[in-house]
C-alpha cells in the first residue's frame, strides 16, 4: 500500500493548484450549480486531488522508480 507523507511545502510549490482545490472543493460543497458544471468541477477536484496524491506519495526503497529501472533490475 502507498504512504502518504503530508508535506506543506509541496502545496505551498504549487499555489494555483493549491488555490484551484480549495476553491471549488468549497463552491461543491455550498454552492447551488447545475449538474453538468457539479460534474465537471468534481472532475477537476479528482485530477487535483490525483496530482497532489502523486506528488505526496512516499516511493518504497525495494520498488524500481521508473521503466529503466525495471528493465536493468530484470
């Protein structure tokens, strides 16, 4: 399983993306839209949410990183 390692730093990296969540993460939970806008902006809440969780993820010392390091370790 992955580990999530809560870093503030990364956010404060990226403070669009950052401005962008909070943004329409609090404009789905109070606001009044019609569907298609709730399901396009909780579609761009799950990318954000996905590339923070990538950003955040503790790798595993016994994983290869990347297809490189696969290739070689075979």
């Amino acid at each position: 399983m992955f580990k999530i390692n809560f870093k503030p730093e990364e956010f404060l990296a990226h403070p669009a993306m950052t401005a962008i969540f909070v943004i329409d993460f609090f404009i789905l939970a109070f606001g009044r839209l019609p569907g298609l806008v709730n399901v396009i902006l909780l579609g761009v809440l799950v990318y954000i949410s996905m590339f923070f969780g990538s950003r955040l993820v503790v790798p595993e010392d016994n994983q290869p990183s990347s297809p490189e390091e696969t290739a070689q370790a075979k």
